[in-house]
C-alpha cells in the first residue's frame, strides 16, 4: 500500500495539477474507494448536494447499507455509488440524440442542450446514477423557495440557472455525477473527496503511474460493480 500517512489531500491535489497541466487526451480521471474505511455518513453525499445545488430526487453519490452474514456475525457494509464513468457506458448508446458522450478525459458528459429527457439513460444505467431533474425544490409548498436552491450549478464547467425565463436547464434533463468537473479545473478535488469523514475516498490520474489512485490500484485487490456487464467503469473499490 503506498504511505499516505502525509496529507494526502494535499498530494492529491498536486497530483491534480500536474495532470490539469497535460492536454485532455492524456488524462484518466477515475475514483477509488476503501469501503473498509467508509463509516455509512453521508457527508459525501450531502455535500454533493450542496455543491451542486441538487432539486429532490436527484442524487449524484448515494452510499448503499448491506447487512451481510448471520447472526450474531453481522456486518454493515458501506457502498458509495456515484456515476462510474463507464468506458463502455450503456447511457451513450441508447441516447437517441447523442446528448451524452465520453470525454477525452474519461468522463461521461450530458449535453443538457441536447438532452430532450426521455429518460431512456436512467433506465439503461446498472447502477441508478442517473435521475431527471423534474424542476423540484425542496422548500417548494413553503412561503418561499430559498434562495440557496436558486443558485446556479455548474455542471460540466458549464453554468446552469434552474429558475427564471426562458430555458431552464438542466430541468427536465437527465442529471448524475461528473466528478465535480467544475472544482477540478480550479484545481481542487471532488466535494465528496474532501468531505469524506473516514478518508475512504481518492482521485487521481490513472495515466500517472505515480499518481495515488494508481499506486493504491497497484498495491491492493479491488473489484468494480457489476463486472458482468462489461460496461468497464472507473470508479474502483479496494478489497
């Protein structure tokens, strides 16, 4: 296991810039996860929410609670579930008007001016990452919707504006996880990676033999979810 007993947010974000410092086709962003180290919070999913600005319904990280063995020996297992950025990702191929496609840096991207919300994606997914934005707020049926939920979101390095005239995307397209697009390129991390509690989460450049994510991929057994459907994802679980 390489030493990460130094900040190792602090070295995955030098290993971030020096990546950002390389052209867009040279780049592998993908995700580990310690499951072992995951204590069930919910601080990355909440604070996926806050950053960006997510209506109800819409979940970009959800963090799965098994019970397994019998008891009196049972175990809760922890299982962070954001989109997987799939090489072969299902959500391209059934999309009918080519609004969402593979990055050269290996994030799957939506076009939300593309985007026409048939929902076909959602279904297609294996692993529930995506959901319809259906226009919702979470103060709705109170004196007045919040300002907080009206901010804009910035989804795909793009900004986006939820309320107000004219088009209102991303309403009515289909939303998941984008790695947090916006804070990489600023040079930051992930709001879920800085966030996590139990430091059970990682990001990084796989094309970066040096890089943390590749080091841990090296050094540890792990696995990927549904590896029967072939769908090749990024985001890694250490066993």
């Amino acid at each position: 296991m390489p030493e990460l007993t130094t900040d190792f947010l602090a070295v995955m974000r030098e290993e971030l810039e020096k990546a950002l410092a390389k052209p867009a086709t040279q780049r592998s962003w993908a995700m580990v996860i310690d499951r072992k180290k995951c204590i069930g919070c919910h601080a990355c999913t909440v604070s996926c929410m806050a950053e960006n600005v997510l209506p109800p319904g819409v979940v970009y990280r959800r963090v799965a609670d098994e019970e397994t063995g019998r008891y009196p020996d049972v175990v809760r297992v922890f299982t962070p579930k954001p989109c997987m950025q799939c090489d072969n990702p299902y959500c391209v191929t059934v999309c009918p008007v080519k609004a969402t496609f593979k990055r050269p840096d290996k994030i799957v991207e939506i076009d939300y001016n593309k985007c026409i919300g048939c929902g076909r994606c959602v279904v297609a997914c294996p692993y529930g990452a995506r959901t319809l934005d259906r226009g919702k707020f979470h103060t709705s049926g109170t004196p007045e919707v919040m300002a907080y939920e009206k901010r804009v979101t910035y989804d795909y390095q793009k900004t986006w504006q939820r309320t107000g005239t004219g088009v209102k995307a991303p309403v009515g397209r289909a939303r998941k996880c984008h790695f947090c697009l916006h804070r990489i390129n600023e040079g930051d991390l992930p709001a879920c990676v800085i966030t996590c509690i139990g430091r059970a989460t990682y990001f990084g450049d796989l094309s970066d033999p040096n890089s943390t994510v590749s080091k841990l991929l090296k050094t540890r057994k792990y696995e990927v979810l549904r590896p029967e459907k072939g769908t090749k994802p990024r985001v890694y679980y250490l066993k």
